[in-house]
C-alpha cells in the first residue's frame, strides 16, 4: 500500500517544493448538489480518496483532469489539483460522498 503522506514529501522534494502548511482537507458533498469550485491557488490538493468517488465523477483543475470510472476501485496513485479546480459529480450520483485532500501550501 502506498504512504501517501511520503509519496507527497518525495515528490515535492524533487521539486524543490517548500511546504508552508501541510493539512488534511475534506469536502463534504451534499444532496442535490453536483458541482463544487475550489480555489488552490499557492497550493496543491492531492485527492486520496479516488475510489470512494461515483463512477463519472470528474474533477478538472488549472494543471489536471481526472474522470472516476471502474477501474479506480484499485487506484494507488495521488492525484494532484491547483488553480481554479471544479468538481462535477455524475447526474443521480449513489451516494454523496466526502472529497478528502492533502492540502499543501507553497
């Protein structure tokens, strides 16, 4: 299993990234509600809870995109989000879930 919190610091450390405030973020989703905006500017958002997320969920940011379908079940990976990012869950979503997040400020 992957330690997210060290995959994090690793990355950042390749890139010469230094970190201001680390902290855990959570963003509850709501019945009837099915597009969220964040602003991460001077920020990163590291989404690590990928599979709890509907099929068709998608989350576009200023520097990546990512569509939830079957075969995130598995998903290990990181996905990292700054700038303007807009959460659209899919239309009659099963459950509405928590978004969590690594929040790093730079």
């Amino acid at each position: 299993m992957l330690d997210q919190l060290t995959f994090i610091e690793q990355q950042l450390a390749q890139r010469k990234v230094k970190v201001e405030l680390q902290r855990f973020m959570s963003l509850p989703t709501q019945n009837g509600q099915l597009y969220y905006t964040l602003f991460a500017y001077n920020e990163l958002l590291f989404l690590t809870n990928a599979p709890a997320l509907p099929i068709g969920t998608r989350i576009i940011s200023d520097t990546n995109s990512l569509e939830i379908d079957s075969n995130q079940s598995s998903l290990e990976a990181i996905e990292e989000f700054s700038g303007l990012i807009e959460i659209f869950l899919p239309e009659n979503p099963s459950r509405y879930p928590v978004i969590e997040f690594i929040q790093i400020l730079t």
